[in-house]
C-alpha cells in the first residue's frame, strides 16, 4: 500500500513537471510559428508505464483546425523532447503524442446550453 502510493505522487509530480516544462516549450514555439496562433495548451497526460506523454490542445475552430494545424505542430516534436530531457532530470524522456482535447469542446457546449437556459429564464 504504501509503496504504490509513493509511486503516484512520484508519477504526479513527473507529470506536473512535464506539464510546466511542455507549457513553456509550447509558448516559446507558438510565437515562432504563426500557425500555431488558435492552439491552446489544454493539458498534460503521461501514461502509467512513464513511457509515452499525451498533449491535448484546443483550437476554437474545433477538430477541423486542429487537424489542419497539427502538421507544423508536429514538427516541433522532436525539438520539443529533446528540450525536455535537456530540462527535467531522469534516465528517460516519454515518448510525445499529441491529441486533440475533446471535453473542452463538450465544456462549451455545456456553457452555452447554460447560458440560453439562463436568457430564457429571464424572458
């Protein structure tokens, strides 16, 4: 019992790590390229074997945009790891996915259903 809990606040805070550092590699990049300008940082996933690191990004103009987009993003992967295991300390750097975040999408759409339900109280 305690050991695997020793393991999970070890593996959050790798991943709280990885996320701060991946969120300053990602602003630096997105004032370099243009294209990146509607991408949005959502969040950091690292998997449970610490082999594999997940990015989710959001884009206004939904999955359509993002997969338009994704192209240039990924080519700053390679970079954007090697920062990494430049940056945080341990034997190995996870491999980086990235994905488009689809509860963001779900959040917005749950706000906006709030907001019409709202207006039409008031009317």
């Amino acid at each position: 019992m305690i050991r695997s809990r020793v393991s999970e606040i070890k593996h959050a805070q790798k991943e709280s790590n990885l996320s701060h550092k991946i969120a300053q590699f990602f602003l630096q990049i997105k004032q370099d390229e243009p294209k990146l300008e509607g991408l949005s940082l959502s969040r950091v996933s690292l998997s449970p074997d610490k082999g594999t690191c997940t990015i989710f990004f959001y884009c206004a103009g939904g999955l359509k945009e993002y997969e338009l987009i994704r192209p240039t993003l990924v080519l700053y992967k390679h970079s954007m790891r090697k920062a990494l295991a430049e940056s945080i300390p341990g034997r190995y750097t996870p491999n980086l996915k990235f994905s488009y975040d689809p509860h963001r999408e779900k959040q917005r759409r749950v706000d906006e259903l709030l907001d019409k339900l709202k207006k039409e109280g008031n009317e």
